[in-house]
C-alpha cells in the first residue's frame, strides 16, 4: 500500500487557527497598550531618557514650553536639557555646560527649575548658586553664588518668593524685584529649621517649616503665615521622633476654606511613603483632625510610592499628584500616577493617570491654568531611567490616541509567554476536563475492533461527551472576565464558543479521516480532541494569568 504524505490541510489548518488567535490577541494587546488611563489623560508618552533615578527638575518657561533639566552621564559643569511644546509633539534636546554645577554633590530636594533659571545648593560649598538658561543661545548665562551656608531652600512656583534656610537654623524669605531678590525677614518665632517649603496664593505667603526640638528631639511641622508686610504667629502642625522614620517631604495647598500641610515620612521600605495631612481654616486658624494615610483603600489606590504634588483649588478640597499601585485599572497593577481629591476629611477621588506596565514613581506636575503636565521615572532596562508623561490637555490627548508601530511591537512580544502558559494550562489545569473524553479515547481505542463496526456513531458519541463537559466547565475561563474583550463577554458566547471550536475540530477530524492512510475512529477521535484542547485555551489563556 502506498503511504501518504503528512497531510498539507491539516497543517495548514492549524497554522491559520493559531494565526487568527493570535490576531486577535495581539489587535486587542495593542488597544490595551494604546488606551488612556482615563477619559481626563492622555496614554503615558516616552519623553527622554537618563543614566540617573533623581527626582525630575522641570516646569513651564517663558517660550511657551517645558523643560526638562537632566544631568548627562559624569554629572559635572553640564546638563541635558529637553525641551517639549506645550502639544509634546515637538520635543528638541541640547546639552548646555554650566559652571560649579555637580549633580554628585547636589542632593534630590536641593534643585529647582523655574521660569528659565535653575537654583541648586552645593552640598560640599552649603552655597546656593543661580543660573539662567536661554534657549535661543542653548546655554547657561553667568553662575551667581546668591548665599553661603544655606541648609536648604524653596521657591514658589511662579518664582516670586524665596525662603532660604541657613546653619544654625535661622529661615530669611526674598522677594523677587527686577529680575534679583531683596530680603525681607522671616518668622521671629522659629528656630531650629531644618526643611522649608513656600508658596504664594492670593496676596498670602505661606512658609511650612520643619524644625528640630531640642527639648525631646521630635521634628516640628510648622505653617506661617505672611500678608501686609507681617508674620502671623506660626501653626503646629505635627510631629515626628525621627528613629526609623524620617520626614522626607513637606508640602502644603489651600482651597477656599483650609490650609493643607501633608509631610511625607520614609522608613526603611524605599518604595514607600505615609502621608501626615494636617491643616487649619483660614478664618478661625484652628486645626483640623490629623490623617495618617499610607494608602486610599477606598479608592482602589495602596501604597504610595512617591512624594505627593499638591495645587490650590478655589473650591473644596486640592488636589493630590502621587504614584501607587492600584485596582483603578485591573492591566496596570504597578505603581502608577494617581491624581487624588483631598478635603480636610480625606481623599475625597482618585483618578488614574498613567498605566504603564512598569514601576512607575518620583511625580512631577506643572500646571498652566486649567492644563497640566505629570512626567515620572520609570526603569528604562539596562541603569537607565525613561522620563515619561501625560496631559490632560486636549491636543495631547488626541495626538496620542492611535495605536502605533511601537503598540503593535509590544503586542507581538506579549504573544510569546501565551506559548508556556498554555502548556501550563493544557497539561495542568484542564486535563481534569477533558478526562471523561480521554476515557471513552482509550475504551476506541482498546475495543477498536468492536467499535469500528459502529465508527462514526461511538466517534460522534465521543465529541458529545468531550463537548458536555467543556460547556459545563466553560467557567473556569471566565474567572478574570473583566480583562477579556468585549465580544468574548457577550451573552451566550461562552456557550458559542465550544461549539465552534467543536465544529472546527470535526472539520481537522473529518480531513484527517479522508487522508490518513488507516483512519482508525480512536485515531479520528484524538485529533479531535488535539485541536479542540490546544485552540481553545490558546484563546483563553491570555485571560488566566
């Protein structure tokens, strides 16, 4: 008898099953990659890359743009700079040297970009340097030394105030005039401060402090109040004894009623914040409630990850940038940037703005009036660190909103785990399953003499019994159904989709009938149940892990 050939069809017809799966895998993969975290942001956007995990040094300058101000690799007398329009379509980038500048001897909280001049503080010097920088020119104009042993220091974001920290503990705050600072005195009842934070709202400046007392070694939160050319008495906020625990971060908003003071405390966990929200009403000056807050369970939101951002609102509440991991998106379960409602009773929103895959922390956030611009860190693979970023700005929103070569890259790439995983699935979780199918294979096959005189009525009984228990277990795919596409979560279509695959696995049954050279029922049969087993849970196993 002349052999066959391995049949062609059948190969082919598992070829193409597999490639149609994997299309649709890979089209919804991409939609995934390319969707927005939520209807208010747009999809997080790859803006530079740096060799340094420091916190981002950007905002908003007078060429209608941000810039982003990055160390370049060595850190010394020269600085990246990345400069992206308002759109973050345009993004141009230029190295520029500057003069006494090390980013090995300046620390994380100890340098600011605003306006178009960069202010850092000198860790060996304990001075405090200013430079202005110029786009047109792409360079640094003359360096200035502005004080001498400065502990640490802060600007408003518009650039109006400074308030300057020196050894020993005394806090002086300058205000801007024709393009210096003039000196106009602090508190008289601080001493001892170690961390300042300023901000100008509405013809009040508001100086939080954090000092150190001496009498029980606890650091002291403090909030000033400076109006009309005077200091009002300062207001407690809280305290902490630094043992494993440091106050790492102050920062402080106001809405139409209430002062929020929030200081980040750190412990040994690197990658973990607790927030202590403390604040006052702005007409009576009495304290509200302290709220330690490590996470916003109630809003799917768990443990913060980075220093928050805070801005004012005219109404209740502020708002709240930070990153965390989150269930506010079931695909992005890393840490990423959530943009909380806080009144003096709490986190009152959450909203999901980034959901990238990858770690995401240190949140920056510029706001040019009702429009901002959130960037962060994220892993870049091999010690480098991708800035990425987002806006709630309509253009952005629209400029990113397709799906592009890069989604469709990343798509295939997550295609090739599907491959083990569905091993994984087929051998260890649905073999249970298909045993009733496996048993009536084994009585074709060890009565095959008796049967074949009935072939195709114990061959089409076999796909009954295989086809009732798949439909009666079709549940077990559905246990994450909230990831699926849409169309997989349409009604009846779990009990479509076996009968599909049934059909489409009695037409490899009935080709391999036609072609084998002795297509015994047994043998019919198992290749049935082949394809049946190895297509749908390659369908499904994307959704299981």
């Amino acid at each position: 008898m002349k052999k066959r050939k391995f049949s062609l069809k059948i190969f082919l017809f598992f070829l193409i099953s597999f490639l149609i799966i994997s299309l649709i895998h890979i089209s919804f993969n991409a939609i995934i990659m390319a969707r927005q975290p939520s209807p208010n942001w747009s999809r997080g956007i790859p803006v530079t890359t740096t060799f340094y995990t420091r916190e981002i040094v950007a905002d908003m300058t007078s060429e209608e743009d941000v810039t982003i101000i990055l160390p370049i690799k060595g850190g010394k007398e020269g600085l990246k700079i990345t400069k992206l329009s308002r759109d973050m379509k345009d993004n141009e980038e230029y190295e520029a040297s500057i003069d006494k500048f090390d980013i090995n001897t300046i620390s994380n909280d100890d340098i600011q970009f605003v306006g178009n001049k960069l202010y850092w503080r000198d860790n060996n010097e304990s001075a405090l340097y200013i430079s202005a920088l110029n786009h047109i020119t792409k360079s640094f104009g003359e360096v200035v030394k502005f004080k001498e042993n400065v502990v640490d220091f802060h600007l408003a974001k518009d650039g109006s105030y400074m308030a300057v920290v020196f050894s020993g503990g005394k806090v002086s705050l300058y205000e801007e005039q024709d393009g210096g600072y003039v000196e106009i005195g602090g508190p008289s009842d601080l001493e001892k401060v170690e961390m300042v934070n300023v901000k100008n709202n509405n013809n009040t400046l508001y100086l939080q402090t954090v000092i150190l007392n001496e009498e029980n070694s606890n650091k002291e939160v403090y909030v000033t109040e400076y109006r009309d050319n005077k200091w009002d008495k300062s207001i407690y906020m809280t305290s902490l004894l630094e043992v494993k625990n440091q106050i790492k971060d102050i920062e402080l908003a106001v809405d139409k009623d209430y002062v929020y003071s929030i200081s980040s405390v750190q412990g040994d966990v690197k990658t973990s914040y607790t927030y202590l929200i403390n604040g006052y009403s702005k007409d009576t000056k009495e304290p509200f409630n302290e709220i330690t807050a490590k996470w916003a369970i109630d809003f799917k939101v768990q443990n913060f990850s980075s220093k928050p951002v805070m801005f004012d609102s005219a109404e209740e509440g502020v708002t709240v940038f930070t990153t965390a991991p989150s269930s506010l998106d079931v695909r992005a379960t890393s840490s990423n940037v959530i943009k909380l409602g806080l009144t003096k009773d709490g986190f009152s929103s959450a909203e999901l703005v980034s959901n990238t895959n990858k770690w995401s922390s240190q949140v920056v956030a510029l706001r040019d009036n009702n429009t901002d611009y959130v960037f962060w860190n994220e892993s870049g693979g091999f010690g480098s660190t991708v800035i990425m970023g987002t806006s709630n700005d309509e253009a952005v929103i629209n400029n990113y909103a397709s799906i592009t070569t890069e989604d469709i890259k990343g798509a295939i790439a997550e295609e090739a785990p599907y491959i083990v995983n569905l091993l994984i699935v087929s051998v260890g979780a649905r073999l249970f399953n298909t045993f009733p199918a496996i048993i009536w294979l084994l009585c074709m096959f060890m009565w095959y003499s008796v049967m074949e005189k009935k072939y195709n009525l114990y061959l089409f009984i076999g796909m009954i019994i295989h086809l009732i228990f798949q439909i009666t277990s079709m549940d077990f795919y559905y246990q994450n159904s909230h990831i699926m596409p849409g169309f997989l979560n349409l009604s009846l279509v779990k009990y479509i989709i076996p009968l599909l695959f049934a059909a489409l696995a009695g037409i490899v049954a009935f080709i391999y009938k036609k072609e084998a050279d002795e297509p015994q029922s047994y043998k019919v049969y198992a290749m049935f149940l082949a394809y049946y087993h190895i297509f749908i849970n390659y369908l499904f196993v994307p959704y299981l892990f």
